[in-house]
C-alpha cells in the first residue's frame, strides 16, 4: 500500500516538474521559447519568401526594364520618387514646445530604458537574423544585375545610355551589353540629295534583317527592352544643300515616305537626325524639314521618337535647339572628333579626340564649351534632354620636324591588345586634357631627326571623369560611338554600370512578420514573471509563519502529499529563477536528469525519515 502511494506521490512529482520546466520556459522567456519553435519554420518561410520574391522580380524584369528604358521626351512615363519624412525639427518650430516634449521624454527615461532590456532579442532572434542576412547576402552574391536599375537624372526621369551600331560592324550588335543599353541607332541611312533614296541599298537590306530577318537588330534588341532608332545622315555641305534646296520638296517628302515604311516594315522605334555641314542660308529650310518629318511620323504613331544628333563645332550656329526642342525628344551631343577643328588651316589640330581641359577659362574648345554652349541654347531647365556621347576610340599621330600627322583611328579593343598590354610602361596621364597618352620616340638619320608617335585615348579613370562631369551638368544620359570597337573588353561598360546604375533589392517580408509574434509574446514576460515572483514570495512567507507553531509543523510534516507539494513548489520556485538567469540555457537533458536524480534521492530520504520515526519509542 505504501510502494502505491510511493509510485503515485513519485508520478505526480514527475508531471509537476516536467510542467514547472515548461512553465519555466514558458513564462519567463516566452519570446526565446516561441522563437525555438518558430525557428524551423521562420527559416523555411524566409527562404521561400526570398524564392518567391527573386522569381516575382525576375518576371517583373520585361515589364520594369521596359518603364525604365523610356527615352527622354514628351512621350515619357516620368517616374517620381518617395518624398522624404520630415524630421521633427522640420515639423516643430515653436522652442517651447520641443522644451515640452524632451522634458516629457526625459522623465520617462527610466522607464524606457527598462522596457529596451526586456525587449533585448533572443539568441534565437538574433541566429534568425543572422539567417536573413546571410539569405540577402547570397541574393547579392549570386546575381545583381536583375537587381540593377539606372540612376535617376531627376526626380521624373531616369538616365538613357546610348549608341551607335555602324553597318560595318555587320552582326555584332548580337553581343551587345543591352542590359544596360536604353537604345541603339542603326547607322545609317544615307541620304540621296536629288531623290530623298537610301545611297546604298544593301546597308537598309542589312537593317530590316536581311537574310534572316527574325535575328536582326530591331528584333534582337528589343529582345532585350532595348529601342532601336535609324539614323539618317547627311554631312556634306553640298548635299545639303541640293537636298534643302525649297524647290526640292518632292525629294524630302519622298524621304519622309520612306522613313515611315521603313519604320512600319522594321518595327524600330524612331530615328535620329545626323546632320552636319548645313548651309547657313538654309538653316530655316532645315528647321521646316525636322518639323514635317517630326510631325509625319508622330502622325503615324506617337510613340515614335525623333532625336537629333548635333556636332561638337558649330561656327555658325545652325543648330538652335531652342527653336527645335518641340518637334525632338533628345538631343545627342557628339563630343569626340575635336581634332578635326574647321578653324585650322589644315582641318587638323593635335588634340585628344574628347578633351576635357583642366582650365575652363583655357579657350580652347573642349566638352565643358560645347555642353555649355548647347545648354545656353535650349535652356538649363531642359538640360535632361541633352546626351553627351563620347568616343569608343583613340587617335594615333606622328610628329616629325615637318609638324603633326593624324595617322588613324585606333578602335577601343586594338589600344588594349597593341598598347596597353604590350607596352604599358609608355603610357602616362595627360592632366591639361584629362585623356591617357601613349608615347614613343624614335630617331633617323644617324639621330638627326627623331619621330615622335603618340596615341590618345580614353580608358577607365577618363571615362569616369568624364562620365560624372556629365552628371554633374544635369545631362539626360551618355552615348558611345561606335557600339562593337571594344569588343573583348568589358572596361568602359563596368565604369558605365558604376556610374549609371544603382543597386535596389527588395526587403524580405517573411523576417518582420514572424519576429512580431514573437515581439508580441516577450510584452507580457515582465507581468508573468512578477506575477510569479510575487506569489512566490507570498507562499514562502506563509510558509515560514506558519513553521513558528509546533503544532502546525507536526501536522504538515506528517502528510506525505505535503512534503511532496512542499518539494514540488520549492523545485519549481528554483526552476523559474534558474530559467531566468539563464542557468540551464542549452542544458535541457542535464536538467532533467537532475530533476529525476532528486526526486529519488528526496524519495530515499523520506523512507529513510520514516524508518527511524517507527522505531523511535
């Protein structure tokens, strides 16, 4: 009968501090228990959070690729940013009152401060924190280009990166970077003064696709949310004048014609105008030419672009773009070719292909003079519609004791192979013109004279000055002539990325929804725990009170289920402090082997009381 009552005070025992052990946990850190649970499935959800965002992202790519490559102009959707939270200083102006709300605050410090402990996160939160991180990091790790967007210009527009693919690079438009392309424009069309005609056929055949007109560059960039334009060129004065001529209407018109089947048939998205040499005396001839054109086409569709293409010297100021800027969307500024100065006697000056001088007040002409120049003409406030391009090759020049002699153009990609890599010891910093130079001196006639060789060009620290002068100026955006000259080299698109495009990856919701219920749960940890300390202490106080009589601690100590209660409450009381104070953090298996232990060495000791008492006299 005893060994039943034994086993039943032994069991009771068991369930009371395997219950004080979760009521431990429990009560006192309820947040750390429920993050342990939640743990697992916080990480499954955070991973499938972060699953589910990167495919959502990556098939909104088309979509947010196709709103961010608008080209500048009235026909495009402007963007607007966040507007920024105001401070508080910027909210509250009277002194007195922000006296009145510190001293509120000051007064509640304590207060504050004691809540900020209990609130401190669980190494639990902090492990899950530590896993989100971790899950962002890997999404940065493993691919950053969907995450890329260009920078804005202004708070309604982001910035356009241009190009040029000249026919004569044939299909290499197949391996451009349209990740960060805006548009490209098919190089050219040739304009016939007399008949408004392609001069060459084949280069319009390659352009609508050719052979194999599913693979062309308008579908092929457009794959790619990348628009296409065609260039139509005339740059020579007399040309343009036959072409301007008012009694060759029929021709410009038959142009125009043109242009908009060819437009229809290719599916390309515009044109650009690349005029250049035009006649003074026709300067409004040519205006009322861009605005049929603009017009014609707009007519046809209104989301065609038109954009013009204006050169770097401009002695008699035809292009006004003031008096232009309703009929084109953007004008593309060519900043390269400065060695070919019209004022020279010889046509030629030695100078860098696109300088940039260290002096303003210098004089000489250079990117700083004509962006100003273009900007005076068509207004600051319309500074976004300017695009500064800038040259994908060098100049290679020869100086003996006759002068200088521009040799050739040295595409991008045989600077690197011939001269950078092969002899980048001659190579130094030209900081008068901001551009690199390659040097070589060479001598003849048994050292009577010496040739002197020298290659200008432009390379990664260049392009960057010159990329955040632009910047800084208020431009639209940038351009490259030609598309395809650095082909093998990736420089001058890593300092294109850098300077026009940013970073944005979309926070993980996953993480804020499922520490809230814990952060829910940790609000009432204080309260169970007073509530549990305050009973505590009353019990224990009774308790000892009511030791003082002797008749009252005979009677307790007989009963058996008392003293099982007495170890009970006691085992608990420790249990709960312990928990707290974080004694048997990670030690749950020693804890309850300790629990068992106790139990049968209290056990051992009551059959052992009982024992001596019944031999007691």
């Amino acid at each position: 009968m005893l060994l039943n009552k034994t086993y039943k005070y032994l069991l009771f025992l068991l369930i009371l501090l395997q219950s004080a052990s979760v009521i431990a946990q429990i009560s006192v850190k309820p947040a750390e228990a429920l993050t342990k649970k939640l743990e697992k499935r916080a990480t499954s959800e955070l991973r499938e959070e972060v699953s589910k965002q990167q495919s959502t992202l990556k098939n909104g790519v088309r979509t947010t690729t196709q709103d961010l490559k608008e080209l500048p102009g009235r026909s495009m959707q402007n963007r607007r940013r966040e507007e920024a939270k105001p401070t508080m200083d910027d909210l509250i102006r009277d002194q007195e009152l922000k006296n009145r709300l510190e001293d509120a605050e000051n007064k509640t410090r304590f207060v504050n401060l004691f809540a900020q402990w209990w609130m401190l996160p669980s190494a639990q939160q902090l492990k899950l924190k530590l896993e989100y991180e971790r899950m962002l990091d890997s999404m940065r790790q493993i691919d950053s280009s969907q995450y890329r967007f260009p920078k804005l210009v202004n708070e309604n527009q982001f910035v356009t990166i241009f190009g040029w693919h000249p026919h004569f690079n044939g299909s290499s438009y197949k391996s451009y970077n349209y990740k960060l392309l805006t548009a490209i424009a098919y190089y050219s069309y040739d304009i016939d003064p007399y008949t408004g005609d392609a001069l060459d056929t084949l280069v319009i055949n390659d352009f609508l696709g050719g052979e194999d007109p599913a693979n062309g560059i308008v579908p092929t960039a457009h794959k790619k949310d990348c628009k296409v334009l065609l260039s139509i060129t005339s740059h020579s004065e007399e040309n343009n004048t036959v072409f301007l001529e008012p009694s060759n209407a029929a021709a410009r018109q038959h142009l125009i014609d043109r242009l908009i089947y060819l437009l229809d048939t290719s599916k390309a998205d515009g044109i650009e105008i690349n005029f250049e040499n035009v006649p003074a005396i026709y300067q409004d001839e040519f205006y009322k030419f861009v605005k049929k054109l603009s017009f014609n086409l707009r007519g046809v569709n209104p989301n065609y672009s038109v954009c013009m293409s204006v050169p770097a010297y401009d002695p008699n100021n035809i292009f006004n773009l003031g008096k232009m800027i309703k009929d084109i969307d953007f004008f593309i500024i060519k900043g390269f070719d400065f060695q070919l100065d019209p004022k020279s006697s010889t046509g030629v000056v030695k100078k860098p292909v696109s300088p940039l001088n260290f002096s303003p007040a210098s004089g000489e002409e250079d990117l700083r003079s004509v962006v100003e120049r273009y900007l005076a003409s068509i207004g600051p406030y319309h500074a976004n519609r300017l695009i500064l391009a800038l040259a994908n090759y060098g100049t290679l020049w020869k100086t003996d004791d006759k002068g200088h002699e521009l040799l050739e153009y040295v595409p991008y990609s045989k600077i690197q192979y011939d001269y950078v890599m092969k002899d980048s010891g001659l190579i130094r910093l030209d900081s008068n013109y901001y551009v690199y130079v390659w040097q070589k001196l060479d001598t003849i006639n048994n050292g009577r004279s010496i040739i002197q060789t020298e290659l200008l060009f432009d390379d990664v620290q260049t392009f960057r000055h010159k990329f955040r002068f632009l910047q800084e100026y208020g431009l639209g955006g940038v351009g490259i002539w030609p598309l395809g000259y650095d082909e093998g080299f990736d420089n001058v698109w890593t300092v294109i990325e850098d300077e026009f495009t940013t970073i944005k990856i979309p926070p993980v919701q996953g993480f804020e929804q499922i520490t809230a219920v814990s952060k829910k749960a940790r609000r009432w940890s204080p309260v169970l725990l007073t509530v549990l300390l305050y009973w505590g202490i009353f019990a224990a106080a009774g308790f000892c009170m009511a030791l003082l009589n002797s008749e009252a601690r005979r009677r307790l100590f007989q009963s058996g289920f008392f003293r099982m209660l007495f170890l009970g409450f006691f085992s608990v009381l420790i249990l709960l402090i312990g928990s707290y104070f974080g004694l048997f953090s990670g030690k749950r298996f020693m804890l309850m082997v300790g629990v068992i232990l106790g139990a049968f060495f209290a056990y051992g000791v009551i059959v052992i009381l009982q024992k001596q008492k019944s031999k007691a006299p």
